[in-house]
C-alpha cells in the first residue's frame, strides 16, 4: 500500500451509492473526471461529487432546442448534484465536459432496460482502515490494520453483512489474509526486530494465533498480500526502498518477492521464490483453472515516465521469474528501462503483463467468477494523493486468449484497497472510509 494517509472523504463516501441499481456517479478530481467513462441503466439518474479544490460542472456537449441534454449545477469543493436531464436519455453514449475547465471530458453510457451492469449496493459494514478481505464459510473477513486485527460479518441474503466480531486479535501492522483448506487462517503482518522491519505470517487456527514464518525483509513497504491455493501458501514481500536506493534499508534477496510455502508450514520452513525483482507486489490470486499466480506491483514515486503501476503473472509450475527491479523500469508501452539511480544494468528478464498506469496505487486483486464478471481480473486502485488524482477505483482488466487487456473502470471510491468475491458480487474495501460496499451484476 503507497501513500497511506488517513484522508476521510466523506463527500465520496455518501455519494458513491447510487439509490438504486440503474443509478450513477461522476466524480472531479485533480482537475479531471477520474471516472470519465460512466454507465447508467435507461431512466436512471446521474449524481456529480466534486471534493476537488475547484468548482466544476457536468454538461452534455450534444444539445437539443432546449439546450444541452443534460445538466449539473456548477457544484464547489465539497458538494453534490443531480445531472438533470439524464433521466429522459434514449440508450447510447453521450460525451460531456466541464465547461468551466473543457480539458475534463467523459461519456456517458446509457444502457437498455435488461441489459447486465455493475452496480454499488451498500452493505452496512464499516472497518476502521481496512487492508484485506476474503469470504470464507458464509462470512467476510476483514484486516483492520487500525485495529491490528481480523474482523468477522456474516455474508446475509443479498451480500448484506451482519454485524462485525473480532475473529483475531493483538497483530502489530497487518495487512493480508487468507484461508487454507483446513480452515487455518494465515495473517501477514509486520514488527521492528534487530533495528530492522520484519514481516511475518501469523497462522490462526481454534482461536489460538502463532507465529509461522518471521524475518522477512522489508522497511518502507511490508509483508503484503496472501493466497493459498492447493497445499501452498503464496506472500508478497515488499521493499525496503521506494526507487532501489532511497527511503529505507538496502534491499535484500527477499525484498520485492512472491514466496510460497508448504502448509502446514514447519518450522523454519525455507521459501520457495516464485518471483523477485518486484517493486512493492500487494496482493495475489490465481487464474481459475491455470497454475498462474497473479499481482499487482506499485512503480516508484517520482520516476515518471518511467515506474508504471503493473499487472504480472508467474507459472507456479515453473522457475523463479525475475522482472528486474530496481535495475529495470518500465513505460505506459511496457518498454523496459534502466533505472537511473542504480548502477546494476538492467538486463533481459520477465515482462510484465500489462501497465496499469502512474501512481495508481494498484493493490488488491480478484478474478471474474462467469456471468457478467466474466473470467477477467479486478483490481483495487488505492489511489495517489498527489494533484494527479490517479486511481481511486476498480477496474476491469478484460483476459482474452490468456492476455490482459486494457482496464475499464467498474467503480469508484475515495481509496479502494482490496477486492473479494463473494455469492452475491465483489466486495470492495476503501482503507479511507472503512467502507464495504458490495458490486452487484444487474440487469
């Protein structure tokens, strides 16, 4: 997780759930739609958010003899409107601008009634700072790093939560989570050992939590993700630096890694290194029906163009994949470059499977269960904090052919960190908020 600063945007937070499931939201940031591509069913409605720092609008660019097809109020820093006019929109797609500052455009996709779509759905819950999430046995566990533990809903009809138990407790810096298939569930976390930051995985089973693994390098980023698939526990490791060289401890073999180890994991059990040169990997899945294990990575903070935010995947089966960092760096095209603050070349190594674009902050990652979320890839964009306003969504990285495909935006959210599916939809946790919002498939 970059950048993590506790910015409650409760504009974002209230606004970002439509009343009903034909329902939309177009938000301003940064100067910029940071969703420009919306989607509302035929005879919905359309709320524009504007927490940015100037005041904005939202106004149709085609017209009719009464004007233009739709409308906002001009709405300042912290306000809402409903876009008039969008209830009446035959189905097609419809480009907008602010005509205040006309560099921010979007469109407007109105669909036909039936017609299959992504909406937000409240459900109830809030978790102070939340960092993962998983479904497991008919509940929804949740890490609440603020609180230093592991947080349990039941997931009710309709992807509602029930109300929030403590399931574990008394964790330093957690962030990760997942359940192996005993029902033991394994939680990273991270603690000051020797003068250095360690991360560790505690292993949770009949309400007793011990320690399974320790040591593993890290600093300005931790022990992040989880996923356990068949008889292995997958871990990304982070770095101990920002660019390979600043901001924390020198780099050691395990920083920037995907791990795995057999579980149940023995006493000190050595990993298995299924990839390294990584800069910053958050979380992990596996591609239904594959042996592909894959992630996300964060690029360094001020090495534009260079330092994407990017999508990877490894073959399990095979040997460790190394994709180079911190020599290597890589541009919107994925053209790998050498990274100017070290002095190790960057050589011929893995190649990332998609960009995912600058300072998004990409994190947590979940793959399609069929229908209408198909068989692609969702990932959690936390978000920069910078006047970018890069991130701060959902989206969905179509995988055709076994490739990755350009990301559509699903959702938006003030800093959207990790993504799970459950029998309902995808639940999607906002680190800023506390929020748990569920992503229902309608029409």
């Amino acid at each position: 997780m970059r950048r993590a600063v506790l910015v409650v945007a409760a504009l974002l937070a209230t606004s970002l759930t439509p009343s009903h499931a034909a329902d939309g939201v177009v938000v301003a940031a940064g100067i910029r739609f940071v969703n420009p591509d919306v989607t509302i069913g035929q005879g919905g409605r359309l709320t524009f958010a504007n927490p940015d720092v100037a005041p904005h609008n939202v106004v149709a660019e085609a017209s009719d003899r009464n004007g233009p097809l739709f409308a906002s109020t001009t709405v300042t820093t912290g306000g809402t409107a409903e876009v008039k006019g969008v209830e009446r929109l035959a189905p097609s797609t419809y480009t907008f601008l602010c005509t205040l500052h006309p560099t921010m455009r979007g469109t407007l996709t109105v669909t036909k009634p039936g017609t299959a779509a992504i909406a937000p759905t409240p459900t109830g819950a809030n978790v102070p700072t939340p960092t993962s999430l998983t479904v497991h046995d008919g509940a929804l566990y949740v890490v609440s790093y603020a609180s230093g533990s592991v947080l349990s809903m039941p997931v009710l009809p309709g992807g509602a939560l029930g109300p929030a138990t403590p399931y574990a407790t008394g964790f330093t810096d957690p962030l990760g989570l997942a359940f192996a298939p005993d029902g033991t569930l394994y939680v990273s976390d991270s603690h000051s050992a020797g003068g250095r930051t360690v991360g560790r995985v505690w292993a949770v089973r009949n309400g007793a939590s011990t320690v399974a693994i320790d040591g593993l390098p890290n600093g300005r980023h931790n022990t992040n993700g989880l996923l356990v698939s068949g008889s292995r526990l997958y871990v990304a490791n982070g770095n101990a630096t920002d660019d390979g060289v600043n901001g924390g401890d020198p780099e050691l073999p395990l920083n920037g890694t995907v791990l795995s180890y057999a579980v149940p994991i023995a006493k000190n059990a050595r990993p298995t290194v299924e990839a390294r040169g990584l800069r910053n990997p958050y979380d992990l899945a596996l591609r239904p029906g594959t042996n592909e294990v894959w992630f996300p990575t964060n690029g360094p903070d001020d090495l534009d163009p260079l330092g994407e935010d990017l999508l990877h995947k490894v073959d399990v089966r095979r040997g460790t994949a190394d994709f180079g960092f911190p020599a290597c760096l890589y541009d919107a095209a994925l053209r790998r470059a050498q990274n100017p603050r070290v002095k190790t070349a960057c050589r011929p190594n893995a190649t990332p499977e998609r960009a995912l674009g600058l300072h998004v902050s990409a994190n947590g990652i979940a793959f399609g269960t069929g229908g209408a979320w198909g068989n692609d890839v969702y990932v959690a964009e936390y978000g920069s904090n910078a006047p970018s306003g890069s991130g701060h969504r959902v989206v969905r990285v179509p995988i055709v052919g076994g490739k990755a495909g350009a990301p559509q935006d699903v959702f938006v959210g003030p800093s959207p960190l990790d993504v799970a599916f459950g029998p309902d939809g995808l639940y999607v946790a906002d680190f800023a908020t506390g929020a748990i919002t569920l992503l229902r498939a309608v029409g």
